[in-house]
C-alpha cells in the first residue's frame, strides 16, 4: 500500500518529485512562493510553472491547478494536476 506524503511545510519540493495522493504548497496556500507572470505562476524555490486550470475533472467546486514538468509550462500531455480545495495532487500526464 502507498501512503501519501504531506509535503506542506516543505517549500523546497518539486511537484514533479512528488506522487499521486501528495499534498503540496500552492499559489492558494502559500502566494509568497510564487511570481506572477501573465497566465502563470512561477514557483520561487523549484522554478516549476503552474497555471490555474480551465477544467475541473477532478470535480473540486474551486478548480485545479497544472503544473509543468521539467520546468515547462504544463501542456496537454505534459503535467500535473492538483485539486485546489486540498492541495492534492490527483493526476500526472507525460
């Protein structure tokens, strides 16, 4: 059985790094991480690009987040998704 990780309190993490199930620092939960530039916000500590999404498949009523993978704006087969309302990451596409 795989546990999830909390990963809150660790400024330092890619979420490329992370799992499925892992908890994660977000532009919600923690804006002073990030630089806004235009669609994206840039993560100050892992240089990874998060963009607030413009689906909700994962069917959280405030949204999700994608985040790129290597260090790329995420694309639609490229990245990794996070539910808003837990900070949980719910998908990673490569």
């Amino acid at each position: 059985m795989v546990y999830a990780t909390d990963y809150i309190n660790k400024p330092n993490k890619k979420v490329s790094l992370a799992e499925i199930g892992d908890k994660i620092r977000t532009p919600d939960t923690n804006p002073e991480d990030f630089t806004k530039k235009g669609a994206n916000y840039i993560n100050k500590n892992t240089g990874e690009i998060w963009q607030k999404s413009h689906t909700n498949h994962s069917g959280d009523s405030i949204g999700e987040w994608k985040v790129g993978i290597n260090d790329r704006p995420p694309t639609k087969n490229n990245k990794i998704t996070i539910r808003r309302s837990n900070n949980e990451i719910t998908k990673i596409t490569q």
